[in-house]
C-alpha cells in the first residue's frame, strides 16, 4: 500500500490541530469568557499563518505566528494551549529555516527541491543524497537533520 506524501502544509496542519485539541469542550463552549475571545483571535491568526504557508510565503507565515507570540494571545490558563505554542511556533520557524537552507543550495543543485519539498518533506532524503554526491558532506548532514527534525513534528 502506498502513502501520501506528508508535504510542508501537512506538517502545519498537524502543529495547528493541536492548537484546536488544547483545550476541553467546556472551555471552548464558555462563549462569554474572554479566553474564548481570545481563542477565536488565535485561530484566526493561526488560520491566516496557514494560508501563507499554502502561497508558499514563509517568511510571512513565520512573521504572523511571531506576531501571535508577541500579542499574548495564548492563553496561559490551558495548560494544552501551552504545549500546542511549544509545536506551533517552532514549527513556523523550523519550514522557515528549511526553505532557506534549500534556496542556499549551490545553483547547480535542481531547481525543483524547494518545489517538491512542499508537496514531500522526504524530499529532503533527496537533496541529502545529492548533496553527499556532490560533496557538499555538511550540507548533507543538515539536510538529514532538518528532516529529522520535521518528522519529530508529526
């Protein structure tokens, strides 16, 4: 049987699905609170990071998930929001260093990695073993290490 691809979009859906599971039912019902107010600021913002992430805009995407860190918007009341902004931010920032490890490649490298990289994480197997080929051995190993690392995220 064959697996879909995990793309980068995947990968962020899954940080920002954990966001939404971080607090009970109850508390995502207590409509008048103002963590709820909040909560709804924060999935918009988290919305709006998603859909850069989608126009392949990471360096935005990266900017707006700041933007929440920086505006407080996590409630510290839930515990499970706590650990979701653990994965979410991080994660923001780790596509974000990835996409600029792959566009520092030497211009030899093939143009399609960064493309490919967003429909298929593993695509960064690839680039590691071109690297390795070329004998780029460090830019090899960061390319192995960055993939690890995403993976960690899933």
């Amino acid at each position: 049987m064959m697996t879909r691809p995990i793309g980068v979009l995947d990968v962020m859906e899954r940080a920002s699905e954990r966001v939404r599971l971080g607090r009970s039912t109850a508390e995502r019902t207590a409509f008048q609170s103002p963590e709820y107010h909040q909560e709804q600021r924060l999935q918009g913002v988290i919305e709006a990071v998603l859909d850069q992430f989608r126009n392949r805009d990471v360096r935005e995407a990266r900017r707006l998930a700041e933007s929440v860190e920086d505006a407080d918007l996590w409630p510290l009341e839930f515990p499970g929001l706590g650990l979701a902004k653990a994965d979410f931010l991080p994660a923001c920032r780790l596509v974000e260093e990835v996409d600029l490890f792959l566009r520092a490649l030497p211009a030899e490298a093939p143009r399609g990695f960064v493309v490919e990289f967003y429909r298929d994480i593993a695509t960064l197997g690839v680039v590691a073993d071109w690297c390795e080929d070329q004998g780029y051995r460090h830019a090899s190993a960061e390319a192995r290490h960055l993939l690890a690392r995403l993976r960690q995220l899933l």
